[in-house]
C-alpha cells in the first residue's frame, strides 16, 4: 500500500512529476476519471494494469493533445478520421487506428492497431501537454466496476493502489467515449458512447457498422461490466409494480413517475439524456452506499439517441 496523494485540480504540476517518476496518477475527463501513466513507459503502464486488477489483454486507449502526437501512435490517417478529429477533437470520440512500431504491445495488448482519442478535460489536456508526451489511460476503477465521475469514487477502489489522483469535481459527460475502428473500408463502432452513429455519419457521409456482437478485444464486450456492488435489474415499469408487491428494501432507478413504497428508495433520474448520463454512476455509486438489497432500474426510452446508456445498463445488470 502507498499513500495515495490528492491534488486540487491547480496543483497539476504535482501530478506531472509524479507521471515523470514512473508512477500512475488519477486524473479528470470529460468522460469519466483516467487512471494514468506515461504512454512511452512500460513499468508505469504495468503499474496500471496491476492496481486494476486488469487482464492484460484488454487494451488501453492512448490519450493526446494534439495531432502531432496523433501521428507519432498511428501509421496512417485516413481523410475520414481527419475530418471526425477536427469535429469532434477534443471531446468524448476514440478512433482505431494502425499502430506504429513504436506504441508499445503493453497498450495495445499485442493487437496491430492502437486507440487513440484527443480528450476535452482542462486538467487532463494541460497534464498531457506539460509532460509533452501522450497518456494511457482507462476508467479509474477495479476491473470491472463501476466507473468513476468524482474523485471519491477512484478512490473507493484504488486509494492505496495509486501515487495520486487530481480532484477535478463531477465529470460532465459522465459515461465512456464512443469507440470507432477507422481500419476498416466501413468504420465500426465499437462502444457506444455520447456521439452517436447519427453524428458520426452527418460528418463522415457514409453509413457506420453499430454490430451487436463482435470479436474484438474491449472491455466494453464483455458480458458483465461496470457492476455495482448490488444485484441490478432492468426491468419495464410495470414489472417494477408488479414485484414491489412482494419485494422490500430495493433502490428504484425511475425516470416515468410512479407510486412509491415506504420499505424502498428512490432515486429520480432525468429524462434527459445528458443528464441521465451525467449522474449514472453516481447514483450507482450512491446506492451502493446504502443497505438496500438490490437495484431495480427502469429501463431506458428505446431511441437511438439511448444507445450508450441502455448499454451500460446491461452490462452492469445481473445475468
Ligand atoms: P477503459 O479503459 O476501461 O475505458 O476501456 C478502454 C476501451 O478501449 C476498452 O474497451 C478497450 O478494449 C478499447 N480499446 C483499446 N485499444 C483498442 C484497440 N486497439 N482496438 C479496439 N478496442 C480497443
Ligand atoms: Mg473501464
């Protein structure tokens, strides 16, 4: 165990030096909190998948500022990815890409191809520009768990485990970056995310694959993901009503109104996207807080627009 040193988001230059010295360093995203460590760095991105408790072959996505850096991790461009980087570039939008000899097999989990994305954080661009070289960074959580979008929820599952962590309050977005594979004649999205298929193919012009099941090597594939501590459910509305005849002590996610019971706690969601995503993991966190014996969530509106959150939700529900 170490101490693990918190940074107000000014003190950046602190976390800098300790991302200089090898070591691994919670910082802000938009997205949600980075657990991270020098991308030319072997021993520190060991480090990374050590504190998770990460099996190496998930590999990580490399974090830049600029698109000089860009090119140092790709081999190739292609125009399609030049035209989604100056439109969605900073922001919340992973891109596949060829990877060069010189990104490490560690990142890439001996995969030919390396992900990259250009975050939209103040703290975690300034980080990346003063050590001038790119980050690796994945979700700041125990493997498996589920994401962090404020400072105390890095810690619940790394404080001991990590050199430091850079308090940059709630992150905004609130869920992970939409992965797209830009190898492909057709780009692929890999992981839903706030930017949509819709989006992407307004700028590409071309019709993107969303597959259902795929092979490749994500974590957003795996079965079970983002788990909270209690059993979840996704259920309809009506379902809901119907156990609570029988069911006590539940946490209810809702965003419809419905009739409430005294034995179970509820916690209003938006029926916004936005916000809903904004505070997912926090209420998932929140919950986990509790005593309550399980998590019944209501399942969210069937629009595309949803993709990305009705994702997560699966993914943390019990199977
Ligand atoms: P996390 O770090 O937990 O947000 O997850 C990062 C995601 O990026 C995981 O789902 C990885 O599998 C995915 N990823 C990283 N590199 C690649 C790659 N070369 N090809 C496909 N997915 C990747
Ligand atoms: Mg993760």
């Amino acid at each position: 165990m170490m101490q693990t040193k918190y940074f107000k988001f000014d003190q950046i230059k602190e976390a800098v030096d300790l991302l200089k010295g090898g070591d691994i360093v919670a910082l802000p995203t938009e997205t949600v909190y980075g657990l991270a460590a020098d991308a030319k760095n072997e021993d520190a991105i060991k480090k990374i998948f050590l504190a998770k408790g990460r099996p190496s072959d998930h590999p990580l996505i490399v974090h830049i500022d600029s698109l000089d850096m860009l090119n140092e991790c790709a081999q190739e461009v292609s125009l399609q990815a030049k035209k989604l980087a100056e439109h969605f570039w900073p922001g919340p939008l992973t891109m596949v890409f060829k990877k060069r000899e010189s990104v490490s097999n560690l990142i890439t989990a001996g995969l030919d191809t390396v992900a990259v994305r250009m975050p939209q954080h103040p703290v975690m661009l300034e980080v990346i520009k003063m050590l001038g070289r790119p980050l690796v960074a994945p979700s700041a959580n125990a493997h498996k768990k589920t994401s962090p979008t404020k400072p105390e929820h890095v810690l619940k599952t790394l404080d001991g485990k990590i050199a430091g962590i850079v308090d940059g309050g709630i992150c905004s977005i609130g869920i992970e970056s939409t992965i797209i594979d830009m190898t492909k004649e057709t780009p692929v999205i890999l992981r839903p995310g706030s930017i949509t298929a819709k989006a992407l193919e307004q700028v590409l012009k071309v019709k993107v694959q969303v597959p259902f099941d795929h092979n490749q090597k994500i974590s957003g594939n795996m079965k079970i993901h983002y788990q909270p501590e209690k059993p979840l459910f996704l259920l309809s509305l009506e379902q809901i009503e119907n156990l609570l005849h029988t069911e006590s002590n539940v946490a209810i996610m809702h965003y419809s109104d419905l009739d409430k019971q005294e034995s179970c706690v509820y916690y209003k969601m938006s029926s916004k996207r936005q916000d809903y995503a904004k505070d997912l993991y926090a209420t998932l966190h929140a919950i986990d807080a509790t005593t309550v014996e399980k998590i019944f969530v209501e399942t969210p509106p069937l629009l595309n627009e949803w993709s990305d959150v009705k994702d997560r939700l699966l993914k943390a529900s019990k199977k």
